[in-house]
C-alpha cells in the first residue's frame, strides 16, 4: 500500500489527538491541528517546506487562540476536588436548628441533609433553619460548620 504524503500528516495529526488523552494541557491537540493544516498544503503540492511552515503556523494559530478557549472548558489536566474535599469552603443551609449544648444540627448542600457540628457552640443561639454556615471541614459522616467562612486552609 502505498501512502501518500498528505494521508501521512492526517495520520500523524489523529496520532497526536488520540495522545492528548493521555497528557494534560490541550498541548498535543493543538498540533494535531497543525498536521492537518500539513495535510492540506501536502495535498495541493506545495512543497515540504509549505508543508512544515503551514503545519507549524496552524498549530501556533490553534495554541495561541483555540488553547485558551479549551482550558476555560476543563481541558487543563487539573484534578478537580471531588467527594467531600469539594464540599469545604461550601455555603450550606441549615435545616435543623443546632443543639447549644451539643453545637449538632443539620444542614443541606447540593441536595443533601447532613449531620453538622458547629465549630463554635456559641452560635447555635443566633442560627435557625434557613441560615447560611460554611463548611470548614468534614469529619467522617459529620460537616464541621462555622457562621463565617474559613480564612485558611484545612
């Protein structure tokens, strides 16, 4: 079977897409767009120097505008927090008032009622259901609540 040049740098340019699973940063993409622009100067014969300079223009052109666009949508590699690490730093709503004594009550985020423990037990007095606390920490099935939110980190 006999390739042609052009069927070569689309070859390499889904190679580098596939790749881009792998490896954060919307990086390989952008140059498996610059083999397609290589493709396209291959196809009309222009020349391997056309070829690597189109290649490499197009794959400039998609890092430089189509990067920053991919990054805003999550392409970026970055964990996100997920489970009860996204919950710290959260506003939640009370849904029962918080026990002075035992500083225990509940509270709702995203849907769902939690147990939660109030940092300070002198708040319980000025908190009723409704009230927004933020969560400082989660401490097994219980949110450590406080009126203010956390200024440092766990």
């Amino acid at each position: 079977m006999h390739w042609e040049v052009w069927q070569i740098w689309i070859a390499g340019g889904l190679i580098l897409l596939v790749l881009e699973v792998f490896v954060p940063g919307f990086v390989l993409a952008c140059l498996g767009l610059g083999s397609f622009g290589g493709a396209i100067a291959a196809y009309f014969e222009l020349g391997f120097e056309w070829e690597i300079t189109i290649a490499g223009l197009t794959g400039l052109l998609a890092f430089l505008f189509l990067r920053p666009f991919a990054l805003k949508l999550g392409f970026n590699g970055n964990e996100r927090l997920s489970g009860v690490e996204a919950l710290i730093g959260q506003e939640c709503t009370i849904t029962k008032a918080f026990n002075p004594q035992t500083g225990l009550g509940r509270c709702k985020i995203d849907g769902d009622d939690w147990r939660a423990k109030l940092v300070d037990r002198e708040q319980a007095k000025s908190l009723a259901p409704g009230s927004v606390v933020w969560i400082h920490r989660v401490d097994s099935n219980t949110l450590i609540v406080s009126l203010h939110p956390q200024t440092t980190t766990p």
